[in-house]
C-alpha cells in the first residue's frame, strides 16, 4: 500500500496582488486563516510516506479542501473580487495542488496499488464557547469498509502509545461532508482510503505540536504501515 500524505492549510500566506483584500491582516493568525500545528504534524510524518503534498496558502485566499462548486470556496474577503481574479486563484494555486495529488494516486491505482490517503489538519479546541471533547478525530465515510477498519486499527495503536488520548471517529467534523478525500473517493472507487486526520490544536504552542502527541501518531501509523 502506497501512503499519500497531504496538507491543504498548512499555512496563512496572502500573494501580495491580493492582499489588498486582507485589511484586517489579523484574522491570517488565527484558527480562520490556516490550520494551527498541521504543517508540523505533517512533516512529523513525511518520513513514513510514498507522496507528499501541502500548501502554505491561507484558506481565506481560497480553500483547497472544498470542491469548486461549494459555496465556502472563496471566503468573506475574496468571495465579492471580480470573476476573472477568482479563475486566476483557482489556476495559480487550486487546481496545482489538487491535480497534482489526484494524478499521483491515479498513478499509483493504474499500476494495481492501493493507496492508503492521509489529510492531515487540526482543530480549534474552543468553538462558539463549546469546547471539543476530542484530541485526534478521525474523519472517513462509514459505508467504506476498509476506511472503517483502518480507522478501528488507527484508534487501537493509537491507544496503545498513550491510553489517556480520546479518539472520535467523525469528530468535529463528519469524513462524508465536502472535502478533498470525499472528492477523491468518488474519482477512485476501488484501492483508495482516504482519511482526514484532525489535531486538537490545545497540543500547539508556537505553531508546534507537542513532541510526545507527535510520536504517538507517527508510531501508530508506522506499525499499521508495517502490518500491511
């Protein structure tokens, strides 16, 4: 099995012709303009992988884990710009990064791979004054057999590497909403897993995810990949 890692808010970058969009520039350092800790997260495991890929521009900017047609592609400060400035985005940063991804896994099924998907992403661990009952969620379509065990395994290892972790399957957010893996799914029906890893971000300080929580996952995703 070929392990595919990516990361679509690894980061809050503005391109200078846009940034003129961003008055308050202070909304890029928040949970809002990109996912806290994930690009750390995600080099942590690059060592375990076949194909990498992320992405350093702000979700505000546009939002690579959304399909074009959704209405969340585009945020509050880009979703009014001229319609020929919205084609540029999606040609300069979005479809790149995108095609470049699925052509690979494309790549792989051809040859009679399976392709085991990570998306790695974290979570605000406060929303709307609700506070997440969560450290790792694990975000996949139920009615995918393989996508359910593998999740079953990952909980298991998981624990094994520190028992006080809570794991949630389809938390906080559900694996079938729009997203990149759900896109992906429907383009490779067979020998394709796709799995959205979510981060609780109380385990980041400067950015940086707290070293311990980091070698759980990497050594339970190391001793599924040496079991397959």
């Amino acid at each position: 099995m070929k392990l595919v890692l990516t990361c679509e808010h690894g980061g809050n970058e503005i391109p200078y012709a846009y940034i003129k969009y961003f008055k308050n520039k202070a909304i890029l350092e928040t949970h809002r303009g990109y996912d806290l800790g994930a690009l750390d997260m995600f080099q942590t495991l690059v060592p375990l992988c076949d194909a990498t890929y992320f992405s350093t521009i702000s979700r505000l900017l546009v939002e690579l884990n959304r399909s074009l047609h959704h209405k969340n592609l585009f945020s509050e400060f880009t979703k009014n710009i001229s319609q020929s400035e919205k084609t540029e985005i999606i040609q300069t940063y979005y479809l790149p990064y995108r095609t470049a991804v699925e052509n690979n896994i494309q790549r792989y099924i051809a040859k009679g791979e399976a392709v085991l998907h990570l998306s790695i992403h974290s979570f605000t661990s406060v929303l709307n004054s609700v506070e997440r009952n969560c450290d790792i969620g694990l975000l996949y379509d139920s009615s995918k057999k393989p996508e359910q065990q593998f999740c079953k395994d990952f909980k298991a290892e998981l624990k094994k590497q520190n028992s006080n972790l809570k794991v949630r399957f389809n938390y906080p957010y559900l694996g079938k909403a729009d997203g990149f893996t759900t896109y992906l799914r429907k383009q490779f029906s067979d020998n394709y897993i796709g799995i959205e890893i979510e981060v609780n971000q109380k385990f980041t300080n400067e950015n940086k995810i707290d070293l311990a929580f980091k070698n759980a996952i990497f050594k339970a995703i190391h001793c599924i990949k040496s079991k397959s």
